[in-house]
C-alpha cells in the first residue's frame, strides 16, 4: 500500500533533518541530491521545517554566495538544550549542550553522601541548574543520566542496591519536581559508555560487540547486531558478580566480594600494582587504578610487565566469560583503566584469550575511557530530543 501524502510528508521531512544532523548545513540543491527527490518537493519540505522552527538559514554557499540557491541551511540548534549526568558513588559531572550537541557549559563536583540523603540529592541538582544557567538554557529539555546499578527495563528507574548511594535513586525525582518540563531518564553507566564507543569511539565499526567496563567497578553492555541487550531484568553485563577461580570467597546476591569485581576492580588493581612495586601519583581527578596501569605501560620495567601480565591474566578470566557465551567476535576494554592501558594492555588481554577459547575475538581499548558515560548520556538525550522535536514538525 502506497504511503498517504502525510505519511510521505513526514518521512520526507525527517530524512532532511537527519542529513542536516549528520552532515551539517546544506543548500536545498544538496538536500535535493542526497535525498533523490524532486525540487519542488524539497521546496515544500524546507518552507515547513523552516515554519516549525526546526532549520533555518545559516549562511550562503556557491562562489557567487548570493541568491536563493546559495542559501545554507541548518538545524536551529538553540531550540532545545539539553544535560547529561554521569552519576558516580563519589560525585556528579554535568554537561549543557544545544539540539546538536554542542558543549554549552560543564560542572563536576564531589559529592559527600555521609551528609545526609536530602543534602547529596541537593548539591547535584543545583548543579545541574548551575550548568544550564552558564549554557544560558531557560530550561532544559531532555535530561540523560548514566549511573551505577541495575535500571528495571519495565519502568525505566535505577532499581534499589544496598551497594549504591541512597541519593542515586532519589535523584531522578527530585530532577523531575524542579526540571518540570524536562524528560528526565536515566540508564546504566556500562550501557552508556557502549553506546558512545559504537559512535564515536572504538567500535565503530561493529554492530556485535561487547564492552568490558574497568573502572571503579567492574561490569560489561552487550550490543547484539547494533542493539543494545538488557535482558529481562535490566542485569545483562553484571559480570562483578561472576564467581572466578582464585578468590576466597563466592559472590553473594547483595555483594561481588569473591566475583570477577574482586579481581579487577578499581581496588583490586591498586593491590595487585601494590605487589609488583609500582606507584603513580594521580592527577586531575585521574583514578588511582588507572594512574597505575598508565605508569606501568610508561615505565616499560620488569615490574611494571609483570603487573600487567598479571592484570591481563585476571582480565582475561572475565573476557573468556562472555566470549564463550556470546561470540561477539570484539571485546572493548572500557573505562579508565581500559584507556590506560590502551594497546599494551589489550594486546595482553587478546593473547592471553587466545589461550582459553577457540573463538577469534578482538581486543581493543576503549577510545573514550570514563568520558564515555558521559558522552553517552549526551548522545541519548540528544537522540530523544531529536526524535521528539523532528515527529513535532513532522505534524
């Protein structure tokens, strides 16, 4: 059945605001060649948007940069502002960017939950609101959030873990009460940091592959055929909770203590750095386990390889793990400590997987490190607002 005239309309009219997204401002002679369709109905398609207040003229383009075919177009960025929050058990980054995400302003903050829930929930979303009044944004939007823990596929809340701040959960309310007309949601921290890997990072270019987050904790997001997996429970990647050869004790429902957390979580890398002799000294905020693992590739010593042979030996537990089960054909190693140890480490990981599994699998570092939560969060809420604001012209 041929598409009604509304139908066609609408998706005429979300294929020239995607390639606006994708490629910038064009002339309607170049909307006209990357779509295939006819001048007039590229006309039509850029006098509606031009009335939604979705694009306007931005500028002129030719050699004689003058008349109505020289004129550019491009997406109104400042339509809509947007915030991404990386949520951390010690603190809260924050970025404001526009429709098209340009970095408007950025805040980050400590954050101290011994003071009390109510005070912890505060301090974070005054600083959301200073972010969006330095970005100039009379209000936000669409606000995405990546944080620890599981997030409930069925109502898209953080669920309850006695291993997570009290403030974590009470958070995403209280941004909803003083950010009325926002749409506030919030996804977990692995999950995010895939979906920027797949974008912009070191996955690129695969539609299979799965992260393998190294930073304060441990945890792994599985993206099947370009899709991200949850499972039924939003638990998909707990993979702190995998019991391991070499530790003490096995993981307990409410605690990883005795799973592949206690091998290579942040914690266990410092001591395990701690045997082999190597120090770092942290700076700009850097986590201690990553400043490790970057001293040690730099350092080049004895020492320094057998921590991270060692490191690699216990990464490649976990690796091992979900190859066997999923065959993703790439393993990222994410997070801070994945981007410390870049090639070197990876290179390790990817022998060492060798050895225990029949199956090829590609190791590579992260090309985004902890910045990927954030940055995931960004594109998600960009993603939503987008898919709002376009369907809203569309009508």
């Amino acid at each position: 059945m041929p598409a009604s005239p509304s139908t066609a309309r609408a998706m005429n009219d979300r294929l020239a605001l995607r390639l606006l997204q994708q490629e910038g401002p064009l002339t309607a002679a170049q909307l006209k060649q990357l779509t295939g369709l006819s001048r007039p109905t590229v006309a039509d398609l850029v006098e509606r948007l031009t009335a939604a207040g979705l694009i306007a003229v931005v500028g002129e383009a030719g050699e004689q940069r003058r008349g109505p075919n020289a004129k550019l177009y491009g997406i109104v960025a400042d339509r809509a502002h947007l915030a991404a929050l990386d949520v951390r058990t010690e603190g809260v980054a924050v970025v404001v960017s526009d429709l098209v995400g340009r970095i408007l302003a950025e805040e980050s903050a400590p954050i101290a939950g011994e003071a009390g829930t109510g005070p912890a929930v505060e301090q974070a979303v005054a600083l959301v609101e200073r972010a969006a009044k330095e970005a100039g944004a009379a209000e936000l939007h669409t606000v995405g959030i990546g944080a620890p823990g599981l997030i409930d596929p069925s109502t898209g809340e953080l669920r309850d873990s006695t291993a997570l701040p009290a403030w974590h959960r009470r958070l995403v309310a209280a941004l909803q009460e003083r950010l009325p007309a926002a749409r506030v949601s919030v996804e977990n921290e692995t999950n995010l940091a895939a979906l920027a890997e797949q974008r912009d990072g070191a996955a690129r270019d695969r539609d299979t592959f799965v992260l393998l987050w190294l930073g304060h904790g441990t945890g792994a997001a599985v993206v099947l055929d370009g899709s991200l997996r949850r499972g039924a429970s939003g638990g998909t990647g707990e993979i702190g909770f995998l019991p391991v050869p070499g530790t003490d004790a096995l993981p307990a429902a409410t605690d990883c203590a005795g799973g592949f957390h206690s091998l290579a979580g942040s914690q266990a890398v410092a001591e395990l750095a701690g045997r082999y002799g190597v120090t770092a000294t942290a700076t700009g905020g850097e986590p201690r386990a990553a400043a490790l693992v970057r001293e040690a590739v730099v350092a080049g010593t004895e020492a320094a390889d057998g921590f991270l042979d060692a490191l690699a030996d216990r990464i490649a537990i976990g690796a091992a793990s979900v190859v066997a089960v999923l065959d993703p054909g790439c393993v990222v190693l994410g997070g801070e400590v994945g981007r410390s140890g870049g090639d070197a480490l990876a290179r390790r990981v990817e022998q060492r997987l060798r050895r225990l599994s029949p199956l090829p699998t590609e190791i590579r570092p992260s090309a985004l490190g902890g910045a990927a939560v954030l940055r995931g969060a960004l594109l998600t809420a960009r993603d939503r607002a987008q898919e709002e604001l376009f369907a809203t012209g569309e009508r």
